[in-house]
C-alpha cells in the first residue's frame, strides 16, 4: 500500500521530518500536493482530504498521512506509527518511550524556531511583528538553542549503546529529527550556531552520519527536497540572527 | 509499584494532565515534591532526579514519571504509557492512534495558551513582556481558542462510537485533558471564553461529565488540587481578556 502524504506546498515545515524517514526507507509514498492532479494530487487534494465529510478520524491541521482508510495526523506520531513499519524503531519499551519523549522534545523546538519569528501570531505578517520576533530571536539564541542541543548533546553522550545515535545502536526517527533540526537551526540562525561543532560533538557527528546515508543523500540532492527558504520554520533573516556565545554543561 | 510523579510544586502546569489520569483511576501515586523529604520528597528529590548522573534516559524538564527503574518524560508520552495501565486508553489501533494525535493537539494548545502571557521568553517576567502578551493574546482569542476548541467540538460531533467521548465510547486521558484545557481557558480568559457554552455544546457536556465523575469531584475539591494561579500555564490577568465573538463552523 502507498503512503499518501499531506502537506504544504513549497516548503519543508513539519512535513520534512516525515519525508526523511520516507525517504531514508525507501517507502512507496506519495507527497500529495506534488502529484499530478489527474494521478489525485495539487493543493486541492488536501484541502479536500481534510474537509472529508466521512471522515472520522479528523486533522487539526497538516502533515497527515494516510494509510489505506487510516489517516494519521501530528508528525510525531505519525513518526510513531511509521518507526516500526519502516525498520525505525529502537528495540523494547523502554527505548521506544524515550525515543517518543524525544521526538516530542524536537517538537517543541520546532515551535520555538518557527515563533521566533513569529512571537504574536502565525496569522500576521513577520514585519508586522519584527520588532517582538527580534527580542524572541535573540533569547531563543541565547537561551533556548543552547538548552535543547545541550540537552541532545547529553542524551548521545548517555546512550548506554552508544553515542552514534540518539537511542538504541541503530538509527531511529529521533537521529533523522535531530538532522533536520540542526540543518534549519544552522540555515536560520549561522550566527546564532556558530558554536554548534565545538559544543556539541556527538551532536555534528550524529548529523554528518545522517547526511551522509545513501538514501538520504540521495534524496537531500534531488528536486524532492525542497530547499529552505522564508516560508517554512526555519527562516533566515539576518536582522534576527546574532552571535552566539554558548556552551554546554559536561553533566 | 507506586508511580512517582515529578513536577514543579505550588502550579498545576503540564503535571496535571498526569495527575488528573492518575486520579480519575485511583493510581497508587506520589507527587514527589509535596511528600515529606523523609519519604524521598520535596523540590530536592526533583531537582536530584532531573541530574542523576546513572539516568540513561533523561527528561528534558518536568513532567516526568518513574515507574520503578523506568523514566517516562513529556507529558502526552507519560498519557501514552499510562492510558493502557489505567484503563483509560481506546480499544483498537485506529482509535489509539487518533487518540494520541488528539494528545498532541492538546499539548500544542497548552504551549499557545502559556505564551499569550510569555510571547517573548519563558525566561522574562511578564511585566517585562506585557505589551506583546497583549497582542499575542488579542490574537489567541479572536483566532486560536476558536481554531482549537472549534476543532475539538467537531472531533465530538464526528466520533463514530457517539459524541459522549473525544474518541471510542469510554473515557480516555483525552477527555480528561480536554476537561483541563477548557477549565484554564475559562479561567484565564473569562470574557474570551464568554462564547464557548453555546459555540461548544457537546464539548461544554463532556467537559460537565468529567468534573461529576466520583474520582474527579473528589479530587477537585481535595487539597491535591492545586488552585489556578499566576505562576501555571492559564494565567488571568485581567488586561489581557477581551470579549470573544465566536463561533465554530458546522463541518
């Protein structure tokens, strides 16, 4: 059965971080809005699908996937449905709990990286909301990117098998999530990450064994990946970016 | 085994979605900061727990939960492992995996009804953020409360197993959360949520359900509950209400 996709047109959002788990597997899936409208794809397939009448199981909003009839909505749990059908998952309870608690871990930074620019409302304008996006900026900088990477940067130092990946000894969601994130936060923020490598070793090599994973190198140069740009979460405005002066604690 | 709920003390926060789970089953539980010290209690025991230098899975920040050697951290993870062991979790994978996103979608809620009075930095006090709280939380009430709760009110109206329940035909940890996220709101936002008896019908039903459960009742009124305040995720203050004029749409 082909996994059917749904999200946004024209950038990567949250729908990137199940494209990457996607693509890393090779799965049989279609990104909706990108299909042909006579194959049942564009913008109006999605719309329609989350308009559904008969729709049980309703979306708040995108990404959401569908299964057959099942439809699947929130990345993390559509990360959590997909792990084990796609050889993704860590081995045992334990680890898939805290592989869970993680992925909603960079969840919660993806929001802070998306209202940083937009601090008021995702329903205005970023220049109407500049001037409160560069005091949110500045403290994510300061604050919160050092907290989450920090945070990640212990959690591979922790892995009781192994600080090559995020949980388990092999990769799962969580390590393609980590990817992702530090891709937007390094696009967004340069500035900002320009301590990243010497604060978060474990973190750089986790990323660069990402990228450079066959299938994901492959899809990363291939026209399905849809560059970064001031659409998705992480966006670049220099106005916003600024020098960071961080480390991270040993413990 | 006694569950060991961690969790700031003198809040309810993300903790009381937890607590309100355990409660309604009448878990053997405790809420580690306000038991004595000599029991293994108080802010000391959190903060040793938080930096155990032995914990391979370590929790980003409270709300966690230990179930014997177990760390479960992120509160709608802590839902997922404890539904299925208190009975409150839906038959059917369909319906867990609805369930889960249902979670999710609470939990995005949570973080925008928080940063309606904390748009620029978790770190800052509100006064020092007040006018941005302001038009953040202009916008949460003319665009997201309806956004989220019209949604929730369409999941009801949708659920195939009857509109008593947010999904399957027995209580979940989702109708207990959503039980929480409107009781903040309506305290946070009297005038805002002004609209929602008659824009709500069945999730204002539900919502009256869960406080009448036996369990829940007592626990309301019991000391455990701790009481809305200025330092928790709903906070009332008074200039950043307005009148909501608000509806939901019929779909």
């Amino acid at each position: 059965m082909t996994y059917q996709l749904h999200y946004w047109p024209g950038l990567q959002g949250r729908g990137e971080f199940v494209r990457l788990a996607l693509e890393e597997a090779r799965a049989d899936y279609v990104d909706i809005v990108r299909a042909p409208k006579e194959r049942g794809g564009g913008v109006g397939a999605l719309m329609k699908a989350m308009a559904a009448p008969d729709e049980p199981f309703i979306p708040f909003a995108p990404p959401f996937l569908k299964d057959g009839d099942l439809l699947i909505s929130q990345t993390a749990n559509i990360l959590a449905y997909l792990a084990p059908r796609l050889g993704l998952a860590p081995e045992g309870e334990a680890r898939r709990v805290f592989a869970a608690s993680l992925q909603l871990t960079v969840a919660d930074m993806v929001v802070e990286a998306h209202d940083a620019h937009h601090p008021i409302a995702g329903g205005l304008y970023y220049e109407d909301q500049k001037e409160a996006a560069k005091a949110r900026a500045a403290d994510f900088i300061a604050n919160r990117i050092p907290k989450y990477l920090g945070y990640f940067e212990r959690v591979l130092r922790r892995n009781p098998d192994g600080p090559e990946h995020a949980v388990g000894d092999s990769l799962t969601t969580v390590d393609l999530s980590l990817f992702q994130l530090v891709a937007g936060l390094t696009y967004a923020f340069p500035r900002g990450m320009a301590p990243f490598p010497e604060a978060c070793p474990l973190l750089l090599r986790l990323c660069d064994a990402v990228a450079a994973r066959p299938n994901i190198a492959a899809y990363l140069v291939s026209a399905r990946r849809v560059p970064f740009n001031e659409s998705g979460i992480f966006r670049h405005y220099p106005e916003l970016d600024q020098d960071g002066a961080w480390s991270v604690d040993e413990a």
